[in-house]
C-alpha cells in the first residue's frame, strides 16, 4: 500500500505547487511585465489618486454627465463582487416595465430630445459592470449634457467624438465611448492610465 500512497501523495503535492504557485506567479510575473496597466486592473488616475477602472462602469447620476449603461448587479449598481446580467428574456414582464421606466427616467431628464432612446441605454450588459455605451448613446445625452454645463453641445459631441473608439483591429466588436474617460475629460481635469 505505502508503494502506491507514497508516488500518489508526492505527485499531488508536485502538481499543487506547479499549478497552484509556479504557475499563477510566472503568468502574474510575465503580464506585470509585459502589459502593466491592464494587468494592474486598467486603472484611471486624476492628481495621483485613482478614481476607477476603464473596465469597470462607475454610477453617474447628475445630468453633467454622461451616463452608462444600466447594472443588474445587486445590492448596488457595477457591484464587480455579484457580476451578472438580469437574465430576463425579451418577453419577460418584468424587463419590458424596467425599460419602460429607464426610457422614462432618460425623457424626464431631457424632455426636448425627440430621438429614439438607444438600446444599450435601457438595457443591462451581460456581466453588469459594462463601462462602455455605443457612440449613439453617448450623442444622445450631449444635449442634456452641454446644458448643464452651459457648454455649447458641438463641445460635448467633439469630445464624444474624441472618446469613441473603434472596433478592435478594424473587425472586432463595435465602435464604443469609455464613460469614466468622457466624463473626465468633460470635467476637463487631466486624467492618466496607471
């Protein structure tokens, strides 16, 4: 019996280490090195203190900002600790009176911008945490935006236009605008990736 406990045991430990420590801290290691930002968590810096992620959402509430996508995640909104999407069909009673009340919540705070309410406005993303909305969404707030900051709203569309970038090696995904980074640089407080 100890001919077989002995290798077995010994082999255990072996593959715990490699795959457990020596692995994890030569990856970890390897991208510290190789991609320091995104490994450290894409974070955003204004005057050496961090104020978020570029791959996190943030919750913007005052009409100076331009606002992001709705988050699913409880007990708050772009909780990274219970990432998930609502998970509620199209169909679903519950998801069609939770659009109906964003569409109103986005008219009540701008009630003279006629255009359709984009889609990624009124609805959750997959993990909840999305931190980016599509070009069309963000062009839709400029209105609200450049009024409450007194701003002229061609101001606000060429920073939307700033922000908004492309689909990821000219064919993946879809042309999207980081709202922490735009409402940064709408606050036009300097801003850097750590």
């Amino acid at each position: 019996m100890k001919t077989l406990v002995r290798p077995a045991v010994s082999l255990f430990v072996l593959l715990t280490a490699l795959t457990g420590l020596v692995y994890p801290l030569a990856v970890t290691g390897l991208s510290q090195l190789a991609f320091p930002g995104q490994a450290g968590g894409s974070l955003l810096l204004r005057d050496g203190q961090r104020i978020g992620s570029a791959l996190i959402g943030q919750s913007f509430a005052d009409p100076k900002y331009v606002w992001g996508r709705p988050s699913a995640t409880t007990p708050g909104a772009y909780n990274a600790g219970s990432s998930g999407g609502a998970n509620l069909g199209p169909l679903n009673p519950a998801l069609i009176e939770a659009v109906k009340g964003r569409i109103a919540a986005l008219k009540a705070a701008d009630p003279g911008n006629g255009a359709p309410v984009p889609l990624d406005l009124v609805t959750t993303s997959a993990s909840g945490l999305d931190p980016h909305i599509s070009p069309a969404a963000a062009h839709y707030q400029a209105a609200r935006v450049a009024r409450a900051r007194g701003i002229p709203p061609a101001a606000v569309h060429t920073l939307i236009d700033r922000h908004t970038e492309g689909r990821r090696f000219g064919v993946l995904g879809e042309a999207r605008v980081n709202v922490l980074a735009l409402n940064l640089a709408l606050d036009g407080a300097p801003h850097r990736a750590e």
